[in-house]
C-alpha cells in the first residue's frame, strides 16, 4: 500500500493535471469490455452454427483455461511472478476455485506470456495488443494516459476478459428448448451501478480483512472474486458490484507470511541452491553465496533485523555498493572478510594512494558482474516470496546496467590469433625450467602436466576452461583407431549444458609432444584425474580451473610482461573460433567443436553434431604453433609422481610449499 501511494504521490508531482480515473469510467471500461468479448465470442459460436456444427469443446476448455489465466492477472497484476508448483498458493487457490489439475500448465503458460507482454509494455520495450486495447478503452471514457490510470485500467479488463471466457466455457451442446426466456437485456453503459467492481489485491503480509482497506480512489476496496464455471452462463447480466465466490489465495485460511531473521539467510540460500543443484555449476552457487553475503551486510549497516523490513532503498543501496569497490576485491581472501562498510574505505584508501603515486586505480565493479548480482539477488528474494516469507516489492529498474549489444559484445573480448599466440610456448614451460617449484626460471627440465599440455589443448581445441581441467584418465579415449577427448559430466565438475557433451579429437601436436604416454604414465601410478596436481584433498570445494588459472597466468605474465592479453585463457578459446571462421569453417562446425548449440533449424533439430572424422580435418586448419618444441621423456611433477598433495594444498597458509609434515618432495626428485 505505501508502495501505491508514493507512486500516485510521485504521479501528482509530475502531473498535476492528470485526472486519476473514476469508479464511474472504470465501471465503464468493464462493460465496454466484456461486451466486446461477449461478441466476439457469439461470432464464433454463430459461425460454427452456420457450418452446422458446434465449437468443439476443446475450444471452449482453451477458453476456460485462458480466463483462470486473465483471472490470475487481475488478482495478482503483473509484477507478482506466481509460482504455480504442487503445493503452491496459487495451485491450491485455482484448485479450490474449479480449475482441474490438466489445467494448471496451460494456466501458467499463458499468465506468464501476458505478465512478460505486461513487463515489456512498462518498460517501454513493446507496444503489445493488450495495452493498444487499454489505450483504446482509456480513450473512449476520456482517461489521461498517465501510468496509474492505464494500471486501474488493465485490472478492469482482466476482470472483464476473465468473466465472459469463463462463461463461454459452459458447454451449448444441450440448449434449452423450453420457450419463453430470453437474454435479459444487457444494461446500457451510462446506467450500470457505479460501484467498484471487485478486485482482489492480497499484500504480501496482510490478512485477506487487512487487504480490503486502500484510502485512495485509484487503490479501491477489493473483494475476491472468481465466478464457478458451472454457475455462469453467456447471457448473465453483468453485476460488476455483486462479490462473487472468493479466490483460494485470498480466503480466510490464508496464513501470513513469516519475516525471516538476518540470521537465517545462509539456511535459505543453501536450500536455493539445494533446488537448483541440477542445473547450477559450483561457480553459480558460489556467486550466490557471496552476494547474500553482501547483501545481508548492507542490511545490518541499515538497521535491518529481518526480511519484512527490506526496502527499495536497500536494493538501491547494495547497487551504490558496487560501485565503490575494488573490481578485484574478490581475489584478495582479507578483502573479502570486510564488511561492505569497510570495503568501500578500504577500497577508497587504496585508490588514494595509488594516486598519490601516479597511477589510476577505478573503483567500481563491471556492469556484466552488476548484472549477474543482481539477477542473483532477484533469485534469492523470489525464494524467499516463495517459501512464504515477507519481502516487500522491489524493482531492478534504473539499478540493472543495461546489456550491451551483440555489436558491442563482440568487440570487448580479444580473440589472439595464432601468431598472437605462437609466443607463449617460448616460455621456460615448454621449453625447459630450472626445476618444478621454478615453472618461469629457465633450465633443463620439462615437466608434463597441466602447465605444459592445457595452453596446447586451449589453443588447438578451444574448449571452455574447466572442461579440460576437470578431465579424468579414462576420458582420453580411442575410437576408430584415433584418440579422442569424452567432454561429459564426471565426479569432479558439470558441463555447462546438453550440447557441450561431445566427443574431441586429440590433435596430432599433442600426440607428437606425447600427450597419450603422459596419459598411460598416469594410469600406471593408478591417478584418476589427468591433471592431479590441481586438486588438494584437504578442500571440500576445489576448483581445477581456478587452481590452474592461479598456476598458470602469474607465469605467463611473469615471462611476458606486457604481452598477455586480458583473460588469457578465455581468449584462446574466443580466438580458435576466429582462427577457423577465418579458414573456411562453417559456423555449424565450429559451434560443434566448441559445445555451443546453434540457433538455426538445421543446427537444432535436423543434424547430429560434426562427427569425429570430419572433426579432425577440421582442426587441421589452425596451424601449428608448437612445431619448435622438441618431444621430451614423459617426467611428472615430484609430487604427482609420488602421489602426494600439491604444495600449494598445505591445510594451513604457512604449510604452502613446504609442507611440514614430511610430504615435501626429496631435492633428488626434483633433479632426476
């Protein structure tokens, strides 16, 4: 309620001369709505006579399913997203109101399709034939077009639609041949009761009496009503002030929603991620964690105890947040322990003193990490809503950064170029080290393991990261007398979707450089993982491709200073696709080889994915760029050798590199 009257406060400040609509032009819109309908609807039924025959009741049962839909809308509006699982509110309420269980999908299909209309016609995005008819409707009984009349103004004509296609649905099969009665004569516009129609309107915290009460002309008392099936016909006068049975969601037996403590936000937002833990990787949950996380710290620096006293400022403020942070601050685990307060200082006195030294620190995260906060945010609170807990509205819009154009997407990532690429394996990696705790001081020494063959796999494959970090032995496979690379979901990492379940090629580089002898060496010490070293058994969550992102960028940036491009190994696989689309290759195929589906009819639904055959001619195209490098006796790293944890994995941070327990590889390991 305070929501609605702030909006018509803000709506008078702006234009105070705009009429805020009538019970009597409202009243209006109705008739003129529901008459149309009425219409409409005898047209088709007089057409169907015409050709001797009746509308088949599965178009009448579309027509009940349609108005329970429009129903919905004019009792929830169209910022309300409903959930209508098993259980629900919503279906518990259509249930109990008449609708059948069959109904419920259809129902929910077409209340999402008219509430996203709605969304984009509020956001200025689309002009739909729904807000044309409100328009229309608005015009004929002299309405200002201001945003609150064309909201009183819709919820009429959900009422009106909803009323005439739930009276269409009584089946005409068995007409009444008795004589005599007649359609009672449909009551002119100008005298129908002025009385507000009913309209049901249930707060999120408020008891269906408390709901009743709007002191305001264009927030009118409500009334619950969804008219029985059976008890409605196609010739009812219209009653617009006559209360009909009550909607399930709004009848007496509702319970209040519960405010939920600050304190308990970490259970919830591990039983959002418990729902989604079929379709979310590890990453997503992670960033949820970390943005309930942030969020609940800027709602106890606003005095916050509990979810019912969550505000629009609060939304709004998590949003100032990011923009006075460090980008990086995520990286550092001293900064993340911080409070959001003390972060924004933090952060502002490391920008100060990077500019009393001369360089330039911008502070604020980017807008596609905005975004994803944000849509996380929305998540959590819709769980919230959804596990019958107070949140008040809130609204994303003028906080959410916009999201650029493919044009623009296109230009913001790099995409190297072999000969870009070429120099990267001059590093002491490829080419020899002094020894394996030194990987960017030259030497003597080639280690096989992921520092060595992932940047080749990247370059020749272009897979995403952690699909080739989180490979196993056995998914190196031979078919058809060649080796292939099995990319499925295994016991250390998901795949991002159906289509990134693929079948690769081991390139002929790899197989020269011994990438097949590293894998049996592998077996033989009895190893699951192919890249051991980057799992630490004294982690519950370990993530292979940030621990290799972590071994391998501080090296290359190390040897190549003012080289490396920005994202470096996302870059090889932005610019493997560049290098075949440039050779000649479809972009089916390369879709193919990457794991991604393509948008085309032929791509989705007539063709298989590129066989393995054509798959190795194809990747034949990017030209070697490791030719230089010599093959070498396969030698794993000392501790992959001896089966022993990484030393990065010590369980302490003074254990790392030297672990104190006696796991620290022999030097005569190290110079074999």
């Amino acid at each position: 309620m305070a929501r609605r009257l702030n909006a018509l406060l803000l709506q008078l400040e702006l234009m105070p001369m705009a009429r805020m609509a009538t019970k009597d032009q409202l009243t209006k819109i109705f008739a003129l709505e529901i008459d149309a309908m009425r219409d409409e609807i005898e047209a088709l039924d007089r057409s169907a006579r015409r050709r001797g025959t009746l509308r088949d009741p599965e178009h009448r049962e579309a027509d009940r399913q349609v108005g329970w839909a429009y129903r919905l809308l004019h009792a929830y509006g169209t910022t309300v997203e409903l959930s209508f699982d098993d259980g629900s509110e919503v279906h518990a309420a259509l249930l109990e109101a008449g609708a059948e269980p069959g109904d419920i999908p259809f129902i929910a299909s077409t209340y999402r399709s008219e509430r996203q209309g709605a969304l984009s016609d509020r956001e200025g995005r689309t002009r739909s034939p729904f807000l044309r008819d409100v328009l229309h409707r608005m015009g004929q009984v002299g309405l200002d077009d201001t945003a609150l009349n064309r909201d009183a103004a819709s919820e009429e004509m959900y009422r009106a639609r909803a009323d005439a296609l739930l009276a269409s649905a009584v089946d005409p099969r068995k007409p009444k041949l008795s004589g005599g009665a007649q359609e009672p004569e449909r009551a002119p516009i100008d005298a129908i009761p002025v009385a507000p129609p009913a309209k049901p309107r249930l707060l999120w915290n408020a008891d269906p009496e408390e709901a009743a009460v709007v002191p305001v002309a264009a927030v009118r008392q409500v009334t619950p009503s969804i008219p029985p099936t059976s008890a409605a016909t196609a010739s009812d006068p219209v009653e617009p002030s006559k209360p009909a049975p009550a909607l399930a969601v709004a009848s007496s037996k509702t319970k209040a929603r519960k405010d939920l403590p600050l304190s308990g936000f970490d259970e919830q937002v591990e039983k959002l991620v418990a729902n989604n833990q079929d379709q979310w990787e590890e990453d997503t949950a992670s960033d949820v964690r970390v943005l309930v996380g942030i969020f609940r710290g800027i709602l106890e620096e606003h005095g916050v105890t509990h979810s019912g006293e969550i505000t629009q400022e609060h939304v709004a403020a998590l949003r100032q947040h990011f923009n006075h942070i460090l980008p990086n601050y995520g990286r550092s685990p001293r900064l993340r322990r911080l409070s959001p307060h003390q972060l924004r200082e933090e952060s502002r006195r490391v920008a100060d003193d990077a500019e009393k030294d001369g360089r330039t620190i911008r502070l604020g995260l980017k807008p596609a990490t905005i975004r994803r906060h944000l849509g996380n945010l929305d998540h959590f609170l819709k769980h919230l809503r959804s596990s019958h807990f107070m949140v008040p509205e809130w609204t994303f819009e003028g906080l959410r950064p916009r999201k650029p154009p493919k044009g623009e997407v296109r230009l913001q990532q790099v995409k190297p170029g072999p000969d870009d690429v070429r120099p990267v394996f001059d590093m002491p990696i490829f080419k020899g080290r002094e020894r394996a705790e030194k990987p960017d001081v030259p030497g003597d020494l080639v280690f096989h393991g992921s520092l060595y063959f992932l940047p080749m796999l990247y370059s020749y494959l272009g897979p995403r990261r952690n699909e080739f970090t989180g490979l196993l032995v056995d998914e190196i496979v031979e078919r058809d007398g060649h080796w292939a690379i099995q990319i499925k979901a295994n016991a250390v990492r998901r795949i991002k979707n159906a289509q990134s379940h693929r079948l690769l090629p081991v390139p002929d580089e790899l197989l020269r450089l011994k990438f097949i002898e590293y894998v049996q060496r592998l077996k033989e010490l009895g190893h699951t993982r192919l890249f051991p070293e980057l799992h630490s058994p004294y982690l519950k969550r370990n993530d292979p491709g940030d621990r290799f992102y972590k071994d391998f960028v501080p090296v290359a940036q190390r040897c190549l200073p003012g080289v490396l491009w920005e994202r470096p190994i996302h870059a090889l696989r932005h610019g493997f696709a560049d290098t075949l689309k440039n050779a000649g290759v479809s972009e089916g195929v390369i879709e193919d080889l990457s794991g991604r589906l393509g948008e085309t009819e032929t791509a989705t639904r007539y063709t298989n994915p590129t066989g393995l055959a054509l798959l190795r001619l194809i990747i034949s195209r990017y030209p070697v760029i490791t030719g230089h490098l010599e093959p070498q006796p396969i030698q794993l790293l000392p501790w992959v050798e001896q089966k022993l944890p990484p030393p990065w994995a010590g369980k302490k941070s003074g254990d790392r590199f030297g672990d104190k327990r006696g796991t620290r590889p022999k030097k005569s390991a190290h110079k074999k």
